[in-house]
C-alpha cells in the first residue's frame, strides 16, 4: 500500500480578518477527507491560537513535495 504525502498550507485567521503567520503540516492518509481532518487537527496541536474561540485554521493544499535536503519545492506535475 502507498502514502500519498499532502503538504498543507495552514492560515490561522481571526474572526476580525486579521491572519497570523502561515505554517505548513503535511500529512499521509489515504483519503483526502481523512487528511484534512489529519491536517486540521496537527494544527490545532502546533499552534497556540487554537486555544481562543475567535481564531479559525483555514487550510490549502500545495502543489509542494519535499527534496532530498528536506526542502520545500513546488511540483510540476
């Protein structure tokens, strides 16, 4: 069975409209319902605003894979 790894684009967003800094979160489900909800929860766990009502964690699929030095690079395909 293979992985697919998904890199998550996640916004923390306030109910105001003001956005804290971006952070990435990648997961290795096999469905894409199931990353998400993966990807929503790793979110929550790494960032601090989760602990205020106001504040809401929008995520973006990337086009994004990791290289060899465990960068970021965009995908092509």
């Amino acid at each position: 069975m293979t992985q697919k790894l998904r890199i998550w684009r996640v916004v923390p967003t306030s109910s105001a409209g003001v956005q804290a800094p971006t952070f990435f979160v990648e997961t290795t489900e096999e469905g894409r319902d199931k990353a998400e909800q993966s990807a929503l929860k790793q979110a929550r766990q790494r960032s601090g605003l989760s602990k205020f009502d106001c504040w809401n964690f929008n995520l973006i699929k990337t086009e994004l894979r990791i290289d060899k030095f465990g960068r970021y690079v965009k995908y092509h395909q």
